[in-house]
C-alpha cells in the first residue's frame, strides 16, 4: 500500500513503475520521482539565478527568506567558517529532500521518501560525507574520536562509538521513511473514507509535517558533519 488513490500516475503513464533491468522486473516509481525533484531543483535554481534583481520579486523574495534562514541557522552552529562551507550541501540536501516528501501531497505524484531504498540512499551518502570531511581534517587523528577521553578506556569506546555511529545511517533511513509512508498511508484510508472532508484539514497538518521531517534530516546531518569537524574530546 502506498500513495494516494490517484486514478493514474505520472510514472504509470510514461510506463515507469517497473522496468526490466537485466531480465528481472524492478520497482522503478521512486527513482522516477527522484529524478523529477532533481530536475524541477535545477531548473529551478536556473530561474532563479537568471533573474537575480536588486529589487527582488517574489519568488525571489520566498527563497531568500528560506535559504537565509538556513545559513543563519548553520552558521550559528557551526561557526563562521565552517558554517559558510558546508552550507551548501546542507541547503542541498534540505530542499531535494523537502520537494520529495511534498510529491506525496500532489495529484498524480508519489513521495520517493515513502520508498525505504531512496531514504537509505540519502542516509548512506551523508554517513559517507561527514567521515569524509572529518577523514580530511583530521586525517589518521580522526580515531581518535572514537576512542573516549582515557587511553584505558579506548577499546571499549571505539566499539561503542562504532556501533553508535553504523546506527545513524540506520537511524536517518527508518525515521524520514516511516513517517512519510505513515502520513502516506493515513492520508490514503482517509481519502477512501471521507475523500474530501477527512483529507483537507489533514493535508495541512501533513504539510508542516513533511517539512518538519526534512528540517530534521538536515538539522542532524549539521550535527553530524559538525562533531566531524570538531576534535577529539
């Protein structure tokens, strides 16, 4: 079960909900998906950069407000240096996971967020990223925030702090999916019910939800990249 009642998808009438890759049959609706955020982001970003006034239009005017926000809200935690760098990655990851989880409020459009392979793909790269950045910093000192304050007790800690972190990739994937395929399914049995006196105080609710859980996402990749950077305590 999964998605709205649509009569038809986007993806069904372009004959990508499964495609035979290798002669086996693979669920292919949420990469589709995937790719549309990324192109309507690009082309998007494109617009937007094109039309860069000193009396900013509306459009303009909403994605300052919001990118703003973002980077103050970076830079506070992160310092000035830091902050500024990774930002863009940060805003990147917020805004493509944000217009996926919106997919599963739109008319013949499926949130790939409510698909367990894409939100595992993005906790895997950010599990990848914030060892890289802290690997580049740190380079072979890097252990050492693995290995607690007290030399006697690093073997101890280095098991526990593996552990801790093998479990936020696992973490990042279960609480983005589990709540967009929730939302996706309440709204589902609510639309079968009462398709439209249930479904329009709801749609609300969900909509802060759905940003709320990808502000979070980034919130905890901050925190991630940013223990990354700092050193051992």
């Amino acid at each position: 079960m999964s998605g709205l009642p649509h009569p038809v998808l986007i993806s069904t009438a372009f004959g990508m909900d499964t495609v035979i890759i290798g002669g086996v049959p693979v669920d292919f609706m949420h990469v589709f998906y995937t790719w549309i955020a990324m192109i309507l982001l690009a082309g998007l970003g494109l617009i937007v950069r094109n039309r860069l006034t000193l009396v900013p239009g509306r459009m303009q005017n909403v994605l300052e407000a919001i990118i703003g926000g973002l980077e103050n809200f970076t830079v506070e935690n992160m310092g000035e240096e830091d902050g500024r760098r990774f930002f863009p990655l940060l805003c990147t990851i917020f805004l493509f996971i944000l217009t996926m989880n919106l997919f599963g409020l739109l008319p013949l459009f499926e949130a790939p967020t409510a698909n367990i392979n894409t939100t595992a793909s993005l906790a895997l790269f950010m599990f990848v990223a914030y060892n890289c950045i802290g690997i580049h910093r740190w380079r072979g000192h890097y252990i050492h925030q693995f290995m607690g304050p007290m030399p006697a007790l690093a073997p101890f800690m280095i098991l526990i702090e593996f552990i801790s972190h093998l479990s936020r990739p696992l973490s990042l994937t279960l609480r983005l999916f589990g709540n967009i395929q929730g939302e996706t399914m309440v709204l589902m049995l609510l639309f079968m019910l009462l398709p439209l006196i249930s479904t329009l105080p709801v749609y609300f609710l969900f909509l802060i939800a759905k940003v709320l859980q990808a502000f979070i996402f980034f919130m905890l990749s901050l925190i991630y990249i940013k223990s990354a950077t700092e050193g051992a305590h």
